[in-house]
C-alpha cells in the first residue's frame, strides 16, 4: 500500500482532469499530463524506507519484527552496519533508525552519520540501549547536535518492545508527511517547470520570428514601413529623375546653340555656309543644290548633315547616358539603386525578391524613323529659273535679222540702232543671269540652313525625349519591382503576425492554465 494524502491525490486528479480538456482544444499538455499520472502512480506504490543502523542482531530483529507488524504496511526495513560509507547508508532511505550504545562513545563514523542525516532533512530516530551502572555524559544528544531529536532510551530487549510502537509511529507518519511534502513540492516544481519553460519557448519563438523576419521590430512597426515605402521609393526615384531631366536639358541647349563652336548647330551651318553650289539637270527642270568637297571628294549636304548629325548625337548619347548612371546627383542612377536597397532593406528577410536590380535600358538614336533621306534630300534643293537668259538667244537673231531687213530695205540708221540695242541686251541679259544664280545661291543656302535647323532640332529634341522614355521606363521598373517587394512582404508579414498571435495567445493560455492548477494544488 502507498502513501495516503486525499488532498494532494484530490488536487493531483483535478490538475489532470483540468488538463485534459484543454487537450480536447489541441492545447499541448499531454507531456505535463503523463508527468503528473507518473506522480500519482509513485505516490500510490511507494513505502517509505526505514534503514536500520545496528550492530546488534537481536536488537535488529526486534526492530523489523515490530515495524513488519505495524499497520497499514506501507514502508520497507533494511539493516546496515555503520561500517558501510555514509552514502551508501542514506542512500534510498526516508527514515534512519541508529542504535546506539550508551556505555560507549560515539564513534566518528555514527556523529557524521547524524550530522549528515540531520543535514538532509531525513527522519532520525536514535535508539539508545542504557546501562543504568555506566552512563556516558556524550549521549546528551540534543545539545551535542543542537537540535531536537527522537530519542528512545531502552534498558533491555523487552523495554524496547514494549516502548517501540509509540516510538516509531510518529517516526514514521513524520516521514510519510515529509515525503508527500516533497512529492508534492516535487509536483508544483515540475509544473512550475513546465509553464515556465513553455513560456520561454513561446517567446523565444515570438523573437526568433522577429530577428529573423522583422530585424527584431514589432509587425507594427515593419507594417508602417510597409505603408510608407512605395511613397518614399517614388519621391525618391521622382527627385532624380528632375535632376537628370534637367541635366539632359541643359546640354541639349548647348548641343543646338549656334553660338557655341563645339556645338552640332554651329557646325551643321558651318558646313552650309562652305558648300558649292552646283546646278543639276532634272527631267524637265534644273535645278541648285549643294555641295561640300573633302581632298578631293564630293558629298551631297543632305548625306553629309546626316551623318555628323547621326555621328554627333550617338556620341552625346553616349556621353550623356554615361552621366546619367553615374554621375548626375552625385551617383546618377547607380546611386538611386543603392539609395532605394537601403530603403527597402527592413523588408529583405520577409521578401525574397527584396533586392533592386537596375534596369538594362538605355535609349537609341532612330533618326531613320523620322527622317527619310530622299525627302531630304528633296528639301536640300530649288529650281533654278533661268528662262530668261535663254530666250534672250532666240530674241537677238530676230531682232537682228529685222534689223538687217530694215536696213537693207530703208538703208536707214534705225535698222541699225535696232540691231544695238539688241547686241547690249544680250550682254545685260547674260549678267542678269549671273545675279540670279547669286541671288539664288543665297536663297537655297538661306532655306536650307533653316531646314537644316529645324532638323537639328528635331533630332534633337526626339532624342531627348527617348531619354525621357527611356527614364520614365526605368522609374517605372522601378517602381514594379518595389511593387512585387512589397505584396511579397506583406504577405509574409500577415502570415508572421498570425504566427505571433498564434504563439502570445498560447503564452496567455499558459499563464492562464498556470494559474488554474496554482490555485488547484492551494487549496
């Protein structure tokens, strides 16, 4: 038969009961519950263990006969010689019984033995065997250990049989009492043990989750970096986009100022302005175009224009996208990409995808989608309108073949006269035409230089606008990607806030069930 206890065994069938339905709500108790069922199990089977120290036989079976005698028979007796080590002696045991003989000293190995058991807090009872001839001043027990002790002095056999049931059955319900005390404090430490530990899992937990996934911030605090961070990102993309922009307008200004020798205006005019002008049979007109001679070789302007046009802008392309990534604001684009990382940083263990890329864009100069050579070629050209220069020919033969007539038939001076002045218009007529070529020259280099403006331009200004494209693309990848960051982020951040929630509810439902069975095993 085990130990006795209605109380703790009532508090003990709560507690499981208790646990078992929060079982029934998948709450994770089944370790405590099994813990405690050990318990109750080890406190129905458990005899205490009274250990006899004696030398003496007879004195030995008088013991275990009348200790096997009492009732209920819920302890075990084992005999042990004070020769044997201290710890092998308290080894297992709840209850020492030492016996002692008063005509003796007390030996070094039986004081240790005391000092040790009154140290452990296990139950000492002394059974001293007098001799009323010799008494031994040493067996004044308890002020040689200072402390209260249960002592029972027998004279012979017979008194100790008679005076040993009222001795040890006290003994040993003191024993049965402190032994169910440390069951029971043994049960409240491992409940305390297991909340506890439970506890600091669950929190454990809550910031494992928060230094992995949240760089240890609350889920508020990331959800409010979550809520601002497509704004900053775009103020900031926005903020130097303006500055390439303006940038790029600027030196666009330079590239068509006519007022500056290195810029691509000022040496399209200059081309225009050292071009020959040559005259070219149509079908059924002549006309003037241009033309610019190089050692020797000739080129039309409208080729020649296009190609330092198409040679001048790839290079300021170049050059200018060149600034734009790198140095533009300090940085140009590649600072941008650092500075939206670092933005974005707080989210790169919550998102996969948290890292920005730049984008492989750049813009190309596609004057062939604008500009169609043989129209201008077409714009680079006037007809040439001499008419009168070649009728003046036709006028002079018959206004001197009149004259002759005149002459000849009147033999008057006005044939001759007529003849004259014939002869000064077709020399007045001659440096007419030379004016008008002058005077033509001017006129196509004077169009032409306006067309050749516009076209600069326009080129120009396409190309601008390409870059623009192409940073208002960029800006937008930009902004997808930060996109797709942040419903990746958002998402994992519900599933962490559900997690934590998930883990401080079962840290509340610990404290809560920790309290319950505190309160269970109080009363």
């Amino acid at each position: 038969m085990g130990l006795v206890d209605n109380n703790f065994i009532n508090q003990l069938t709560q507690a499981i009961k208790y646990l078992s339905q929060k079982i029934e709500k998948h709450e994770p108790y089944i370790e405590l519950i099994n813990e405690l069922k050990l318990i109750q199990e080890k406190i129905a089977n458990y005899q205490i263990k009274v250990t006899i120290v004696c030398e003496q036989p007879k004195i030995i079976d008088i013991v275990k006969k009348n200790s096997l005698e009492s009732k209920p028979k819920n302890y075990s007796v084992t005999n042990i010689t004070i020769s044997a080590s201290i710890n092998k002696i308290l080894q297992n045991c709840d209850l020492l019984l030492l016996v002692l003989d008063s005509t003796k000293s007390i030996t070094s190995q039986e004081d240790r033995l005391i000092k040790k058991a009154i140290a452990s807090e296990i139950s000492l009872g002394i059974i001293v065997k007098q001799n009323t001839l010799k008494q031994n001043n040493d067996f004044n027990l308890a002020k040689k250990y200072q402390t209260k002790l249960n002592v029972l002095n027998v004279l012979d056999n017979n008194n100790i049989v008679e005076r040993y049931h009222s001795f040890f059955a006290p003994l040993l319900n003191q024993s049965i009492s402190c032994k169910l005390l440390e069951f029971k404090q043994d049960t409240i430490q491992t409940i305390n043990h297991y909340f506890e530990t439970n506890k600091k899992i669950t929190w454990q937990q809550i910031q494992q989750s928060k230094d992995l996934y949240l760089s240890g911030k609350n889920p508020d605090q990331i959800q409010q970096i979550i809520n601002q961070l497509f704004h900053r990102c775009n103020r900031l993309a926005q903020n130097h986009l303006r500055v390439f922009k303006q940038n790029n307008h600027q030196n666009k200004l330079n590239l068509v100022n006519p007022f500056f020798s290195d810029s691509l205006m000022y040496r399209v005019q200059n081309a225009i302005q050292d071009a020959e002008v040559i005259s070219q049979q149509g079908k059924q007109k002549t006309y003037l175009c241009l033309l610019l001679k190089h050692n020797n070789n000739t080129q039309a302007i409208h080729t020649y224009v296009m190609e330092i046009c198409q040679q001048s802008l790839e290079t300021w392309l170049d050059s200018e996208w060149h600034n734009i990534n790198s140095q533009y604001n300090d940085g140009g684009l590649n600072r941008l990409q650092q500075q939206l990382q670092l933005e974005i940083q707080p989210l790169a263990n919550l998102s996969p995808e948290a890292t920005i890329s730049q984008p492989q864009i750049k813009p190309q100069l596609q004057s062939e989608n604008y500009i169609c050579l043989s129209a201008l070629e077409n714009n680079s050209k006037i007809d040439f309108d001499y008419h009168y220069a070649q009728s003046t020919w036709f006028r002079l033969l018959v206004a001197v073949s009149i004259g002759t007539i005149i002459y000849l038939l009147t033999e008057r001076l006005f044939g001759f006269i007529l003849l004259l002045v014939q002869i000064i218009n077709l020399i007045t007529g001659q440096d007419t035409k030379s004016i008008r070529l002058r005077q033509q020259t001017k006129e196509l280099k004077r169009i032409v230089d306006a067309k050749y403006q516009f076209l600069v331009r326009f080129l120009t200004d396409n190309l601008v606008q390409e870059i623009a494209i192409a940073l208002d693309d960029i800006n937008q990848d930009y902004q997808d990607q930060i996109t797709n960051i942040i419903q990746s982020a958002t998402q994992k951040l519900h599933e962490i806030k559900q997690d934590i929630n998930t883990d401080r509810e079962k840290v509340d439902e610990l404290k809560k069930s920790h309290q319950k069975i505190q309160k269970i095993f109080k009363q």
